[in-house]
C-alpha cells in the first residue's frame, strides 16, 4: 500500500517510461509528446520488452498498436492476446502520430547502390510500393524498430549498400545520409500508439481527459467450452455496447485455431454522465458474456 502511494507520488513527478528503442524511433518520439523531455526513459529493444518491462515495475510504456495505411501492430496484438494484459499490464491512453518515413544510408552511398533494406515490418509494408518502384533487386531485412535498422547500418556487420526506413531525425542520430524522404505509400500517414500501464488506477501526467470513454476487451470462449467453436456475434449482442474495432489473434492458451479477440469500446455519448459508471457498464456487459459462456477480460480503459 505504501508502496502503491510512493508509486503514484513518482509516476506524477517525474515518470518513468519504457519505450520501444533505441532512441530515434517513432514510438520515442510519441512518448516524448505524451510525457515531456522531463520523463526518465527506459529504451526497450522490443514490443513485447516494452511490455515486460511494465508488468515488471516501470509506471508507464508507449507501443506502436496500428498504422493507417499498413494496419494493426501484430507483435502488439500477440500480447494484448496474452494473460498477462489484463493483470499486470492496461492499455490506459492514445496517441497518434504522423509518419513520414526516409531512405538513409551511410555517407557517400548513391540509391543505386542500394542492394540491403532495413527496416521494422510496419516501414517496410508502408513503402511497398517506393521499394517495389526504385529498389526492386534489394533485399529486405526487418528489425526490431526502424532505428534499430539506422543503428545496423553504423554496426560492424554493416556492408556497403545497406539503407534503412526510419524517421529523419536518425540522420543525425547515427550520421547517415538522407537519400530520399516522405517514401511512404501514402502522404497522410498516422501511427496511432497505446500508453500501457502496471495499474488501471495509477494517476497519468497531464491526463488527456478524467471522463473515461473508452475501454478495450478480450473476448474468449471460456475453457469450459474448449470444443465448441464460439459465435462472436452472440458475445458482441450481449456486449451490448458499441464496439468500434475487433482484432483477432490465435489464442494460445487453447486447442488449435482457437481465437482471442480484442474488441475496441466507445461509451454511447449520452451516457458519459450516466449515474452508471464506465467501469461499472463494462463489468455488466463482461457478466453478460460469461453467461453465455465465453471470457471477457478488461484490457484497459481511457
Ligand atoms: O520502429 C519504430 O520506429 C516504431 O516506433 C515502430 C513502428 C510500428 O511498429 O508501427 C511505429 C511507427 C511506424 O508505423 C513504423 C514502425
């Protein structure tokens, strides 16, 4: 209980926040929009460290969840599938952020000498079309973010030809060259992040709003009914909420082809000063699916 009030005290002073790293990456820049210069940083070298690293005691994290033009985040979406969501670690707030991505190589490197692409799965899928055009002989090679991929090309590995996908501001961070930039698909492209957090009570710096208006669910059948296949559009009815966006995983804590959905809630606006509070319509509607057999688990709200 001490504990838990010292946590807060420092969460709101000054807070701590795992990112998905190294620095450069877009996830750190969306966490230094969200918690300020002044935030003590903890570079995580994946998604699912950045998660870890939560459940293990840092306040508060930042994950890349979906970008608008290449979709869901699936290494996000494989944990928000996990036990662990739900108990250690909640989704807790937003945050979208424009992407423009660039080609950057070391100095002196033409883009026809190009033969290596490096980059974060999420980069190299939302410049199909610029690789496809310009460097269709290269190779592709994914990273764990797209400075990770900046950073290869600075390592002692790196061969002449390498070029990674990454933000501009990794030109000065590793000492590239900016052979190319806004090399994206499409020019109005977002990546929308989730704060993650050890606690749905622990007070966020600078909240956004005190009014909660949104909550994220999974959605099982429950281990009872391991057989049967579930209907998702009985559990969705029950919910009886309005649900703005469902992603499916395998869940892996049942027989194969068994699935896990997370399913994105917004509260009907009428209600948002209802006598019933958010939290108390969503462990209704929870009820209501496990009536009908199935597990739901509150994965965060804000
Ligand atoms: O690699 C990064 O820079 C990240 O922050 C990850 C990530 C993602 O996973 O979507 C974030 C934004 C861009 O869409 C590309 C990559």
């Amino acid at each position: 209980m001490i504990q838990d009030v010292a946590a807060m005290k420092s969460a709101h002073l000054k807070p701590k926040v795992a990112f998905l790293g190294p620095v450069g990456t877009y996830t750190h820049e969306a966490a230094l929009q969200r918690f300020g210069s002044d935030a003590e940083y903890t570079e995580a070298p994946t998604i699912a460290a950045v998660f870890k690293t939560v459940a293990l005691g840092t306040p508060f994290g930042l994950v890349p969840q979906e970008n608008s033009t290449f979709g869901s985040v699936v290494e996000t979406y494989d944990f928000l599938a996990s036990p662990d969501v739900g108990q250690s670690i909640f989704v807790r707030g937003e945050i979208v952020l424009a992407v423009q991505h660039c080609l950057l190589a070391p100095k002196g490197t033409k883009l026809a000498d190009v033969k290596r692409v490096f980059s974060h799965e999420q980069a190299l899928g939302q410049c199909g079309r610029f690789l496809s055009a310009h460097l269709p002989q290269a190779d592709l090679v994914k990273t764990s973010s797209t400075a990770a991929a900046a950073q290869a090309l600075v390592s002692p590995d790196a061969t002449p030809g390498d070029a990674a996908i990454c933000s501009s501001i990794c030109t000065s961070i590793f000492g590239l060259e900016k052979l190319c930039q806004g090399i994206q698909d499409v020019k109005t492209n977002f990546t929308r992040f989730f704060v993650v957090s050890g606690s749905l009570e622990l007070p966020l710096p600078n909240p956004q709003s005190t009014r909660h208006s949104q909550a994220l669910l999974r959605i099982q059948a429950s281990s009872q009914n391991e057989n049967d296949l579930p209907d998702i559009g009985k559990f969705l009815q029950v919910l009886s909420l309005p649900a703005t966006r469902i992603d499916r995983r395998p869940d892996l804590s049942k027989a194969p082809f068994r699935s896990a959905y997370m399913v994105e809630i917004h509260r009907r606006s009428g209600h948002i000063d209802g006598a019933i509070s958010w939290s108390s319509e969503l462990q209704n509607a929870i009820r209501r699916v496990e009536a009908e057999n199935g597990e739901a688990t509150l994965l965060g709200l804000w």
